[in-house]
C-alpha cells in the first residue's frame, strides 16, 4: 500500500523505454518514454491510398480543408472521422459527432465506436453511389466496414484507421502546426481553430498577445461597421489574459479589446492603411486576393 504523500512505483512494459522524470512537492510524477514505434496497419495504408485518389479527383474548389499541398508537401490525413460520400456533384467529406485518433482506440469501447459506425452507415445509405465508386477505386473493404458490428479491439482498430475515420485530409501546419506558425488541429480547439478554413483572408484571427503568448480573437460586429475592438475569445495556458478570459467566461461576459490595442491592429492589419494607431473607422477597400475583383474590409 501506498502511504500518503508518496508516490508508486510501477513496472513500465518493456514498450516504454525510460528517458528522464519530473515531479513536484505536490504528489505527482510523470515519466518521460520513448514513443514505440507506430504500427501503420493494412487498414489505414487501403484508406489513405483511396483518400488520395479521392483528391486526385477533387477541383480545388471543393477540397474540405484546401489549398491543396504544394510539393513537396503532400496531404496528411488526420484521425478526425472522415465521412466520404460520392454526391450527385462528386465527392463530399462530412465529419463524424467524433474522430477517434489513433491512440484513443486504446480506451474506446466498442459500443461506442459501433455507434459512430451507424451513424456512417446512415449517411452513406443516403447516398447510393459511394459504395460502387470506392470499389472502383479499389476499396472494396467499404461496404463490410460499415455492415460489421463492432464488438471488440480488433472491430475498434479496422474502424479508427478506415476511411470513415482516418482520412480527413489537411495539411501539415493546419495538421499539427504550433503558433506562431500555423496552429494545428491537434493542438488548437476546433471551435476557434476551424474558423481558419471560413474566416475572410484579410481577417487575422490569430494574434501576438503583449505577454508574448498567442491567442485567438474575433470582430465584434458585422464586417464593414468599422468597429476594431476585438473579443478575446482563447489563450493559452499560464499566459496574463487567460484568468480575465475565464473570469468572464464564468460571468457571462465578453473580453474585449480596444481598437488600440496591439491584438486589434493585429487583426485588422489587412483591412487599415499602415501606420493607423487604431482599428476602427472607414475601411480600406482593397483588390480581392487572385481574382481581380474589389472587396470592402471589416
């Protein structure tokens, strides 16, 4: 038994190569291990080579999450669940209630995970011409994932790394990217980081807080009302902002920043003539980006 105020040792698998340790007065400890060697199954190898073929056939247009890759990057496809139906105007990906990644298979209970594989079923029977064109792009395995129930690790392994999950393409910075590069799915949560693939170009929605942490912002009215206070609406952890963010999260209320401040030049950068000291006013009207077209700012 353990006493209080110490911590067990616990054998580690011989998997779990150890590389260092960090701990605290406070009773806690974390290993440092080696991360095993990832096992790339059949399953995941078919899916991904028919989600290739599947963009191959794509107009940029109607890529989920474009542009598309430029060499030598290519797409990664992320554990996120990718629900690929061929539509009367081609190929779609809808996303699953939940994406399992690869190492939350080792927790999840089959039920479950059936669960997300009816709800697949479902949308697939909607559209009739999915199963016959992933056949004739070799994937013939489709129908049998979506038939099968799923009751047991080795069910929960063939769903998490099929195409109805696994394949959900990105690239890499929108991937696994880190601020103040591109922030990445992984490590940004998708209701702020999703706005990425919808926001205006011109719109800089992630910004240099003055502590030097990164955070996220939105305007506060509709585009064109030459507002430029910004609401603060994610931090990172142990940055200065985040206890005002939560506290009036936990109030019901708006953290807003004024059109002053660095955050809202940030953001409306593209949309102010350089040097302005604030983000509000008149607009600037700019040439639309690789169309020609004219487009009036916030």
């Amino acid at each position: 038994m353990t006493r209080a105020g110490t911590v067990a040792r616990t054998p580690m698998p011989d998997t779990i190569k150890p590389a260092g340790t960090r701990a605290e007065n406070h009773p806690w400890r974390i290993r440092l291990v080696e991360h095993p060697k990832r096992f790339e199954s059949s399953f995941f190898r078919a899916a991904k080579r028919t989600a290739r073929r599947i963009l191959e056939e794509m107009d940029d247009a109607d890529l989920p999450y474009g542009p598309r890759p430029v060499a030598p990057e290519g797409w990664e496809m992320h554990h996120g669940g990718s629900l690929w139906v061929r539509t009367a105007g081609g190929w779609r990906m809808y996303r699953a209630r939940a994406g399992i990644e690869w190492s939350m298979q080792f927790c999840a209970e089959p039920p479950k995970v059936d669960r997300l594989r009816r709800d697949a079923a479902d949308l697939v029977a909607g559209f009739p011409d999915t199963l016959p064109a992933l056949a004739d792009l070799g994937y013939e395995e489709a129908d049998a994932l979506l038939q099968t129930p799923i009751e047991d690790a080795d069910g929960v392994e063939a769903w998490t790394d099929s195409l109805f999950n696994a394949c959900v393409p990105l690239s890499r910075g929108n991937h696994q990217g880190i601020l103040p590069k591109v922030p990445g799915e992984h490590h940004y949560p998708w209701p702020v980081k999703g706005a990425d693939f919808f926001r205006y170009d011109d719109f800089q929605l992630w910004v240099t807080l003055p502590d030097g942490t990164h955070g996220a912002v939105t305007p506060v009215d509709r585009r064109g009302s030459g507002d430029g206070h910004v609401r603060l609406v994610l931090t990172a952890e142990g940055s200065r902002a985040a206890d005002t963010l939560a506290e009036a999260q936990d109030r019901g209320l708006m953290a807003v920043m004024p059109p002053n401040s660095s955050a809202a030049l940030q953001a409306f950068a593209e949309q102010i003539e350089p040097g302005r000291r604030t983000a509000s006013g008149p607009p600037v009207t700019r040439r639309a980006r690789g169309n020609g077209r004219r487009s009036r700012a916030r």
